[in-house]
C-alpha cells in the first residue's frame, strides 16, 4: 500500500515543503497544511475456511511554507480540485513552542 502522490501544485512550483520527520517542521512562525486519506487492501484469511477482510488504514500528509502567498495559492488549489472537500486543515502557526523535558528526582 502506498501513500498517494503529493498534490500536483505542490510538486509544480515547489511551494510547500512535507513534513517526513519533526526535524522537517519550521521552529519558527509558519504556514501548515494537513491532507488526511484512506487507504483500503483486502487481506486473506488466515486459512482457506475464514474470509478475507478489508483492511483499513488513515493517513495524512503534513506540508509547510512560511510565505503566506504560497499557503493561500496552495489552498486554493486544493479547493479548485474540489470545492466541498473534507480531507484538508490549514493552520497559520504563529508561535512554536520550545519543548524541554526535564527530570526531576526526589529524595525522601
């Protein structure tokens, strides 16, 4: 099973970056937007006396900009594709927490 390419407008002027690990994500204000997606394959039974069954998975792609034109010509885009889609949340980040573990031990 694979995840579906990245939306065209995205690959054709480079305007968002996906998010593949934390490290990817902006640490300072951004632009986000989420596309949530399913995906469904049918798996054997376990022996020739059980039913298959259909397996489903969800998913979503998160992708990242900081220049707001881009964030808005993306939206857009998406919705052009579809004006009463319900697969994609956009966010203007304006502030990234700093999170710092910390361990305390207590004696007594």
């Amino acid at each position: 099973m694979s995840a579906p390419k990245t939306p065209w407008h995205f690959e054709k002027d480079h305007s968002l970056k996906k998010v593949e690990k934390a490290s990817d994500a902006p640490k300072t204000a951004h632009y986000a937007i989420f596309v949530f997606y399913t995906s469904s394959h049918t798996e054997p039974g376990y022996d020739r006396h059980e039913p298959s069954y259909t397996v489903t998975d969800n998913f979503c792609d998160h992708y990242v900009t900081t220049d707001e034109a881009k964030w808005k010509s993306a939206i857009a885009a998406l919705y052009a594709e579809d004006m009463n889609r319900k697969d994609v949340l956009a966010y203007a980040v304006s502030h990234v927490p700093t999170i710092a573990p910390q361990v305390v031990v207590s004696i007594g």
